[in-house]
C-alpha cells in the first residue's frame, strides 16, 4: 500500500518565508501559481521574453520575470515548461542560480530520471505531480477541495526535503485530497507507460481498428464513429466514477456477456508480451534516447506520423459529426 499524506499531518513551515518560482505559465504552471499564492505563498512566475504567457500570469496578478531573473530570486524553482524544453531551460537560466539550499522542483521526472538535468549535490530535488491538467487543479482548488498528487524525493540535500514537497503540495491544494509516495522512477516509468500503452496508444489503435474493420465491412463511417469513439466517453465515465464494476453493472447484459467472451481476444497474451517489451524499452532508456533525439533533429518522424494521422477518415467524420452535436464543447485543433 502506498503511503500517503493528509493535510491535517502536515506543516507548511519547511517552506515558511521561501520565495517560489513558477517557470513557465501553461497547463500546471497557471494552476500551481495562483494556488501557491493564493495559500499564502511568495510567488513570482519566470517566463522567456516575448512568451503569450507573460499578459496571463500578469493579469491574474502575479509577478513575472525572465526565468533566470527568477531563479535567483527564489529559494524553490518549479520547472513547468514542456519536458523536452527542460533542459535547455535549465542550463541555460537555472543552473547558475541554483545555490546550496535551495529546491528544484519538477512535476513530471523525466529529466533528472533519465539524466538530462544534473541538479548540484547541496540542493534538494523532489517531485510533485498532481494527477490532473491544470485546469482542474485550479478549479477544485477554488472549490475548497483538492487534486490528489505524488510526490517523490531525488534528493535530500537539507534533510527537510520531504517536509518541503509535501508543503508544497498542500499550498496547490493537493493534500487536502491526499498525497502519494513514489519515487522518480516510479512516477516516470508508469506515466511513460500509461500513455503508451494505455491511454493514448492503446486507446486510439483500439479505436482506429475497430472503425477501419466496420469500415471496411461495408457499414457507413458515421455509424462506425459513433459506436468506436464517441460511446467511449460513456463507458470512461462510467469506469471513472466507479470501476469497472460500476461500467459493467450499467450496460445491457448483453455488453457485459460480450465484454467477457471477447476482450480476451482483442487483448491476448500478445498484446500483454508486447506491453511488457514497451516497458522494458522505458526502463532500459531507449525510448528516453528515441524521443530525445528525435526533437534534437526537429521532429521528422513525429511531424510526418502528425500529418499522416490527419488524413485518416475518423477525422473527417468526427469533425462532420461533432458539428451536428451543439452540447459537446467544440475544441477545434489547429
Ligand atoms: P504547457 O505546455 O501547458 O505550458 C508550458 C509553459 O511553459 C507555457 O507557459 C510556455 O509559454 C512556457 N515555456 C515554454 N518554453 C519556455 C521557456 N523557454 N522559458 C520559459 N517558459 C517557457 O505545459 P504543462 O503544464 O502541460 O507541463 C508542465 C510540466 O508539468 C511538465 O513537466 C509535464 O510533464 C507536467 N505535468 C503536466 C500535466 C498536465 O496535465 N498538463 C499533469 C502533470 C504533470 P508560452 O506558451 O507562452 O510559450
Ligand atoms: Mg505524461
Ligand atoms: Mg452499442
């Protein structure tokens, strides 16, 4: 069992008096600043010359810097820039600033687990990932509750490190839900994982095969959309709120007799050696390496897989479909 933290076991003094900084203002940046700040926390925002972010974080009242600007001025430095920017960032505005004592601080493991940042040995390096976009963090925040989060220690160089990441996960709200206990390889491995084999891969092949098998069977796309991506949402709903029994208990019986006799089939033990393959391509740090080298070489798989993406006919027939359905909110990507 995990161990977890509650806000009431919790002291916010390891923090008390520090100034933090919030590099970068998108998704968790916006969330964790306005939370921090409003729980009492000195906050400033760091951000690149010239960023769209600069007018957002100043009109929501907050200070903004360059991100070494801000580096220097704090004690805690939250990394929130896109993981692949991280390094860069940090070599280049950070790193000079990050004198002994001070906290870095990252919500996502990626760089320090697979070595791109080598943070100095006097500073304290923990993690904390709520487990929810920013928005969401935001606006249960607002609300009185909290978004639960993990945290996770690289290092301990203060002895108060863990005093220190769990006060912070109390200043963005998240220990008033509950705070989880893991460690940078942990938190890394199984996010890498759970969007590769899951959530994002997994579940758009699943998808895209059961639309092209309908499709190509004779039956209209249309149909094919609905029964293959847009019924999801109601099944997820269902599985969010409460578990697979919960999904189970509220289709026909029919779907759950199906769901029994044919799941297996579509997963097989194949598809369970291949997901264990994946894994071990994420601990060994091939697919780090891959994914590293591919933005150092400005993206030609990603950008051409992108494009190619785009021109698969559940596009076309979402985009026709979604037009007719006024309740769902249109988010239209460029
Ligand atoms: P976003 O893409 O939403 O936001 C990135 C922000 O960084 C923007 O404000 C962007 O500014 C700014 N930025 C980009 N480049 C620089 C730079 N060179 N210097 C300063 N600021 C820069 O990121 P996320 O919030 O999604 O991700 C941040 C971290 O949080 C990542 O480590 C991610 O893994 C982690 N995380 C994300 C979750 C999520 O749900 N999104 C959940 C849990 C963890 P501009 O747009 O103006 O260019
Ligand atoms: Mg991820
Ligand atoms: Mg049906």
């Amino acid at each position: 069992m995990a161990k977890m933290y509650y806000e009431n076991e919790i002291s916010k003094e390891a923090l008390a008096g520090q100034t933090v900084a919030i590099v970068g203002y998108g998704s968790q940046g916006r969330a964790h600043a306005m939370n921090l700040k409003e729980s009492g926390f000195d906050v400033v925002v760091g951000l690149y010359e010239g960023s769209p972010s600069v007018k957002r974080a100043e009109a929501d009242g907050l200070k903004v810097m360059s991100v070494s600007d801000a580096a220097r001025a704090a004690n805690v430095v939250m990394i929130l820039v896109p993981d692949e920017r991280q390094k860069k960032v940090y070599d280049e505005g950070i790193a000079e600033h990050m004198t002994a004592g001070k906290s870095l601080v990252f919500a996502h493991g990626f760089n320090i687990h697979f070595g791109q940042i080598v943070p100095p040995a006097d500073v304290d390096v923990y993690l904390i990932a709520p487990k929810g976009p920013g928005h969401l963090v935001r606006r249960v925040y607002e609300e009185g509750r909290g978004v639960p989060a993990l945290v996770a220690i690289h290092q301990d160089a203060s002895g108060k490190a863990l005093d220190k990441a769990l006060a912070y996960a109390a200043g963005i709200g998240a220990a008033r839900a509950g705070v989880l206990e893991t460690t940078f390889k942990e938190e890394t491995e199984t996010d890498l994982f759970g969007e590769q084999a899951v959530l994002c891969g997994g579940a758009t092949e699943l998808v895209k095969a059961g639309f092209d098998t309908l499709v190509e069977a004779g039956y209209q796309k249309e149909i094919a959309y609905f029964e293959c991506l847009h019924e999801l949402k109601l099944i997820v709903d269902l599985l969010y709120e409460g578990g697979f029994e919960n999904m189970r208990f509220s289709v026909s019986d029919t779907a759950e007799y199906g769901d029994y006799m044919i799941g297996k089939r579509i997963i097989n033990e194949n598809t369970r050696a291949e997901m264990k393959k994946v894994l071990s391509e994420i601990q060994n740090g091939d697919f780090a390496r891959a994914w590293i080298e591919e933005n150092e070489k400005g993206r030609p798989i990603f950008n051409k897989i992108k494009a190619a993406e785009l021109e698969h006919p559940i596009v076309e027939t979402g985009k026709n479909l979604r037009s007719m359905m006024s309740w769902i909110k249109q988010s239209e990507v460029k």
